[in-house]
C-alpha cells in the first residue's frame, strides 16, 4: 500500500504537519514524528510489516506498541481516502 497523493511533510516550530502537493485532497495534516515518518514510508509501496520493521530501527518502542501505531495511522489514512492497496 502506498499514499494515494504526494504529500510534503515537514516540521514547523517543532511541529511536524504535511500538506499535498497534487490530487484531490486539500488540507493539512498535524502529526506527530512517528506519523511524519509513517508517512515517509508510504511514500512507497510498502506493507504493514515493513513499515514497523523500518520504524523498529529508530524507535526504542516495543514491537507490539509500533505495530498499534502504524494501525492506527492506517486507518485514518483509509477512513480519509489517503491510501491506494
């Protein structure tokens, strides 16, 4: 799975937010880091386990807690029409 819409994700004054830079999808999106860099992995087509494996490498969080996390992302994304299967 990958983002439907490039999305250009930075970090303003300590907060990290993405905004599109194509598609139908207008707005902006407030994050936090774990998120940003969930997003810069679905930059590219890439599954769920992969996305936690690469998050594993920089967080110092349980397999488990980063997994519920990606999820959660996810879901959003889907809920909002932001992710192509």
């Amino acid at each position: 799975m990958k983002l439907k819409y490039q999305l250009s994700v930075t970090k303003i004054d300590g907060e990290y937010m993405a905004v599109p830079t194509e598609g139908e999808f207008h707005g902006i999106i407030r994050m936090n880091e774990t998120t940003a860099d969930i997003l810069k992995c679905l930059e590219t087509d890439l599954s769920e386990d992969v996305i936690v494996a690469k998050l594993a490498t920089v967080y110092d969080a349980s397999t488990d807690d980063l997994r519920k996390s990606v999820a959660e992302v996810i879901k959003s994304l889907r809920n909002n029409g932001l992710i192509m299967e």
